[in-house]
C-alpha cells in the first residue's frame, strides 16, 4: 500500500467491479469527443447494458461521432464536497450508432430517459477498450484499497 502525504489525501483504483456497479446506478454522464471545431464534453442521460453504456440523442454531433465510428470518452463521477471525497469512472472506446432493428426494439424497453427536449430516436453504445476509475478520500476517511489495489497521493491534474 501506498503511503499517504502529510495532508493525508489519497486516491485509490476502483476494480472493474466497483465501476461497472458505479456505471449501473447513474443515469447522467457526460460524453467527450473530438469534432471539427475540437476535444467538446456534452452531458447525456445513459444506461448500463451488458456492460456497454448507451444514451439517446438525436441527429447532430454525437450522432456524427458515432456514425463516423469515433475513439470516445464517457465519464461519471461523484462527490461530497463538505468531507472533500469523491470518486470517477471514466470508459474509453468506440461510439457506434445502434441500427439493428432487433435491437433497437430491446433498447427502446430500458430505462433510458432524456431530459433535454427531442425525440432523441437514435441510440448510440460505447464499446469499451479501457475501463478506469479512482476514488479520492480525505484526511481521518480510512482510505482503503479495494480488492488489492494501491492507495496513492492524489495529485490535481
């Protein structure tokens, strides 16, 4: 285990258990990719399924980087500002648009829900390539690592 600075900030790498089960309790993330204009973050209501997230949206720059078969980032996080913890999952890979009919019509039954006005009828899944998440804990929180894992100093990026 790793040591813990004098200000006894920590982070730790959650198991991909743990963010799948972080994944699966969410229904906001936000979405990044790169567009013509540059790197753009875009929130989006999403759902777990079969370990791949899926959102909603309708024609326009997420539908484009999907269609265009784009590298794309997907992030969640949570935080308790007043005991100066939190956590994040980040997934890496590959949006696609979903056009199988098939499936489509076993997507439309989920629990997926857009907030932002529109049909939003076309559904886009991330194939994951990386999976990734880290949990930060402030001093007196007894930081522990989760299932073997390292227990470093956090450092802001």
């Amino acid at each position: 285990m790793g040591e813990l600075p004098a200000s006894g900030v920590g982070w730790q790498e959650l198991s991909k258990s743990e963010c799948f089960g972080l994944l699966a309790r969410e229904r906001v993330g936000r979405v990044a990719f790169v567009d013509e204009l540059g790197p753009i973050v875009m929130p989006v209501n999403f759902v777990l399924d079969r370990h791949m997230v899926v959102f909603r949206t309708d024609g326009g720059t997420k539908l484009d980087a999907a269609v265009r078969a784009s590298r794309i980032a997907f992030e969640i996080d949570g935080t308790d500002e007043a005991a100066r913890t939190g956590w994040s999952v980040v997934v890496r890979g590959e949006a696609v648009e979903v056009t199988d009919p098939a499936e489509l019509a076993r997507l439309r039954q989920l629990p997926l829900h857009p907030w932002a006005p529109g049909a939003k009828t076309h559904y886009v899944r991330i194939l994951p390539a990386v999976l990734t998440g880290r949990r930060i804990s402030a001093p007196g929180r007894g930081l522990q690592p989760a299932h073997g894992g390292e227990v470093r100093r956090w450092e802001p990026r």
